[in-house]
C-alpha cells in the first residue's frame, strides 16, 4: 500500500500491524452484524483493539511464564520416573523418560562433582580410586562409563584387564527401600507394579540392548527382592 510505502522504513512494522488490525476488527464487526459470527468472535473483536498494547507486555511476561512451564515438566518427568542406585562412593541417577544416566561422588578428592562434569582424565582417576577402595562403586561407575561412552573409554583404561577378570553380577546385601529406589517405585508398591516397573527398565539396561550386565543384575535383585520376601 501506498500509505505504508510513504512511512520511514523503521515505521512501516507498525503500521502494517495497524492495517492488518483494522482490517481483521473490520470484518469481525461485519460478520457479528450480519449474524455470522459466535459471541466469542465478537468478544475478540472488542479486545482486538487494545491488543496492540497488551502485546509488549504479554512478551515481557514470556521469559517467567516458560519458566514455570519447563518447571511443571520437569517435575511430571522426575516424579517417580527415575531410578537411583548408591554405593559407598557413587550415586547414580537414571532417567527413564530419556535414559540419561547422572551421577554423583560421593567421597574423595572429587567428592560433590557431578559425572557430566568430569574429563577424561579424572573418569580414569575416580575409576582408580574406586577398584582400590570399593569394587561395587567400581562396577557402578564401569556401567556409567559404558551407557555414555560404548566401549571405546575401555582403550584408555589402564586397569582394564583387572577390571574384566572381576565378576559382573551385583553384590552384597540390598535393602527394600534401596530396592524400591533402583526401579523408580515407592514403597509399598503392589507385585504387579513391581514386575511392570522391571519389564521397563530391563527394556532399557538389558545387556542385549546395549545396557550395562552390572545394572541388569541390580535390576533383578531388587525384583527379587520385593517379590519373594
């Protein structure tokens, strides 16, 4: 349009928005005389012009309003959607809408760091620390290495022989609440429950399928577990 056209070129933005505003209200007004319209189109015809004001302030309030809707998922995602196994030196966290696994340590010069933080170098160093203090933490921080990496942090590893000749079922004495933690479950949890909550995560962490034999194996023994005592 012509009028558009004549406006500075920082302007023509506004007033395009304004012509189509005038317009869209225009044919609202038209079609809610002539009957054509719902109430609520006359409804949006009424606000449409002020709009143009609201606009700057609803992008203002986008930032906190995604803010609380990335909380909310967040918090559907996590509630009771995650599994948690600890040993002496390790926590570790997985995921199961992602199959992201996140650790923590626990005790050590590295205690409090997270997993995801660490670079290669301090992965060998924890992993050392692990086989010569706690098998177990060894074992869950070789299961983490695997998910994340496959095989090929292996090649770096210089307790990588030692570390094939240890046996890679879990050991050592479980508890029910530790039981429930490792398939994501409360307490309480009825059989059915449990053998669902297992079927899932073994879908994930099955050797087979590119899980880890260590996990698997903590896996079942917390099924069997809650179902035979």
């Amino acid at each position: 349009m012509i009028w558009i056209r004549s406006k500075p070129v920082k302007q023509r933005r506004a007033a395009v928005i304004k012509v189509i505003t005038v317009i869209v209200t225009m044919a609202l007004i038209y079609l809610a005389i002539t009957g054509r319209l719902h109430w609520l189109g006359v409804l949006i015809a009424a606000v449409l012009p002020f709009m143009r004001k609201l606009l700057p302030l609803i992008i203002r309030f986008l930032p906190f309003l995604k803010h609380l809707y990335n909380q909310k998922q967040a918090g559907q995602k996590t509630a009771g959607n995650h599994s948690e196994v600890q040993t002496s030196m390790i926590r570790m966290t997985l995921d199961h809408d992602s199959g992201v696994m996140y650790g923590t340590v626990l005790t050590g010069p590295m205690q409090g760091r997270e997993l995801g933080d660490l670079g290669e170098q301090e992965f060998i160093e924890l992993l050392s620390q692990c086989r010569q203090q706690d098998a177990e933490s060894a074992r869950l921080l070789e299961a983490y290495l695997d998910k994340r990496f496959g095989d090929s942090w292996r090649e770096d590893d210089p307790g990588q022989q030692s570390s094939q000749q240890q046996p890679s079922k879990a050991s050592g004495a479980m508890s029910r609440e530790e039981a429930y933690s490792i398939l994501g479950l409360p307490s309480g949890a009825d059989e059915q429950t449990i053998i669902d909550a297992h079927r899932r995560l073994m879908q994930k962490l099955h050797p087979d399928r590119g899980g880890s034999d260590y996990l698997a194996a903590k896996i079942n023994q917390a099924k069997d577990l809650l179902l035979n005592s």
